[in-house]
C-alpha cells in the first residue's frame, strides 16, 4: 500500500530536507505540500534541488488541506504546530518537527518556549535508552500515531551521554556541552546574524548561559534514566557551514569505573545499531562524514587527566538532526523497515 503524505512548512529547511528523503522513499506518495505566505508559488521555486517533485504547487497551510492524508509532517516554527492537533484528529500519523510536542514539563516548556502548552508526544529518537536493560524509544514508537521529531541540538547530546548515565559511569551533575553548528539549524526566516557576510570567516556563541531552548529536552532525555538531577553547561557556537553539529560534551567519571566499563556502556548501547556508530578506539568524527546521512558517529576518549569522558558526536542537523529521524521514526510506528528511505553515506567531498 502506497501511504499519502502531506508535509507543511514545505518552503523551509526542514520540510524541504524531509521532502527530499520521502522522494525516495518506495512506500509514501507525497500528494500535499503547504506553507504560509509562500502558498500559491511552485515548489521548485523554492526547492530547486527538488527536481523530482517539479510539479506539486505550495497550497495553505490549513486544517482542511491538511487533512485526509495517511500521514501529515508539520514542519513549522515553534508554537505553531499544536493549532493543527485537534484538527487532525482522524489523521492516521502526524509528525511534528516542531518543539509543541516534544516536552512533558509544562513548567520547563513556559521558561523556554512560552504560550500554550501542549500534550507531549512520542519521541522521535528510536536509538535513545529509555529503561533497564537497555530498553529503547524504538519500542514506544511501534503502532504510535503522533510523533514529536527531536531537536537537533538536543538528540546529539542525549545519544552522546545517555549510555554513560544509564550504565552508572559518568556523573550527570557537572555536564558541559561546546556545540559547533550550522545556521541551518536556526530556519530559512532572514535574520542579520545568519547572512553570509556575518557568519563566513568567524564563530559566534549564541544562546550563551543555559538559555538555549534545548536544554529541557537535554535533562528529559537524561532523567528518563535516572539523571533527575542533571546540570548541564551548553554552549553552542554557529559556524561557517551550512549544515552540521558538531558536538563534544563532557561529564565527571564515577569513582572506581575502569576504561573497559566506560567504553562498554557506549559499545553495548549502539552494538548492532544502523544509525549511530561508535568510531574505534582514538577515532573521532567530523561533520563532512555525515552530511546527507541519517547518521550519528560517536567518538569516545577517557581524559582521565581531568577525570572526564569526553564524547564528539557529528551529525548532519537536517538529517539525522530532524528529518531522517522523523522519517525513520515513521517507519517504525508503520511497521515498516527502519532504514527505508535512508541511508548511512555522506556525501564528500
């Protein structure tokens, strides 16, 4: 059966990046694209790079348009999605790219996000442990009919650390995350400190000081596990490519852990794993090895020096960042492979 999809936000990073991937996907036919105040332009105009779908048209962005659809992907800004819950209800599938759906603590999402709140959906990270004896978000995601796509941001840091809370060898009180990312990340609206003459040539902190809005997302992840108590430094810091995060992060070894049980809390959470691979021993990851790819590579050294883990995780922030994980995380809830539609190549040089 070939499932019909409506994807909003259709002009923009995000659903533009989520087109692309459902264009090779064998099983969706994509009969719907929406946006805003681009509605009534060809898409091509503002996807060029998609070819293949030359010929759809950028329709409203409404509950009617919307509707009638076997699955809708809203790809929205913040704020924006949960207008289209209620509206959507005989909707098979809906997935959010968005934040509305994404945190459970009303509280946290009023100090970082602000108005209305919405009921939290299932989490788009299927390799995320989320129990004892490894259990992962994979299992939650079979047969789920609404879907909280991660942030990019925040799905980095919580593959990269969530195998060393989870096992008992790092200290979830004194994280600290430097983050090196792509202006991508941050939408396609023109901002001044996302054009080129401001971005090329120089790195620049924003959202310095534990106010960026993926932390509460960060410490849900990590007490889904037991880290109720987490502390977490981030930084992020835009730099001069278009796509990408690099993340290293940090945490404090418990006393006693050797190397061989650090190293094998992060073996044992991503063994057999497709999407997110540890790099051998003394290897780490850059983000040009994963651009195009739904893939996460994890790099791990013990600074024992400082007594810490450290952990470099690449990813390509519209792909396993925010689209592929929807897509893949939608081929899961509809009981099909995984992996269809996506792939593990970057694209180098």
């Amino acid at each position: 059966m070939t499932l019909s999809v409506a994807v909003s936000g259709a002009s923009g990073y995000a659903g533009g990046e989520i087109l692309r991937l459902l264009a090779a996907h064998p099983d969706v036919h994509i009969r719907t694209v929406t946006a805003h105040s681009n509605a009534g332009d060809a898409l091509i105009q503002h996807q060029p790079h998609l070819r293949s779908l030359a010929g759809l048209t950028l329709q409203p962005t409404t509950p009617e348009v919307l509707a009638g659809h076997d699955v809708v992907f809203l790809a929205l800004p913040h704020g924006q999605s949960g207008q289209y819950t209620d509206a959507l209800a005989d909707t098979p599938l809906v997935i959010d790219a968005g934040a509305d759906h994404r945190l459970t603590s009303s509280a946290a999402w009023d100090a970082f996000y602000g108005g209305a709140f919405h009921e939290p959906w299932t989490y788009g990270v299927p390799e995320l442990i989320v129990g004892a004896g490894g259990q992962k978000q994979r299992e939650r995601l079979v047969g789920a009919s609404r879907i909280a796509a991660p942030g990019c941001n925040a799905s980095t840091v919580a593959l990269s650390l969530v195998p060393g809370v989870a096992s008992g060898v790092i200290d979830a009180r004194d994280i600290v995350n430097v983050l090196a990312v792509g202006p991508s990340g941050a939408g396609k609206s023109l901002k001044t400190n996302l054009l080129a003459s401001e971005i090329l040539g120089t790195a620049n902190p924003y959202a310095v000081g534990g106010t960026h809005r993926h932390i509460p997302e960060i410490q849900q992840a990590l007490s889904v596990v037991g880290a109720a108590d987490a502390r977490i430094s981030f930084t992020p810091v835009l730099v001069p490519m278009a796509r990408g995060i690099l993340a290293t992060s940090t945490a404090p070894i418990v006393d006693g852990v050797t190397d061989a049980e650090i190293r094998s809390a992060w073996e044992s959470a991503y063994d057999g794993e497709t999407f997110v691979q540890l790099l051998p021993e003394g290897q780490f990851p850059r983000t040009a090895d994963v651009l195009g790819a739904n893939t996460a590579l994890i790099g791990l050294a013990i600074d024992r020096a400082a007594n810490r883990v450290v952990v470099v995780t690449a990813v390509d922030n519209l792909v396993k960042g925010t689209a592929g994980a929807a897509i893949q995380s939608m081929n899961i809830a509809l009981g099909l492979p995984e992996a269809t539609g996506l792939t593990v190549n970057g694209v180098a040089p």
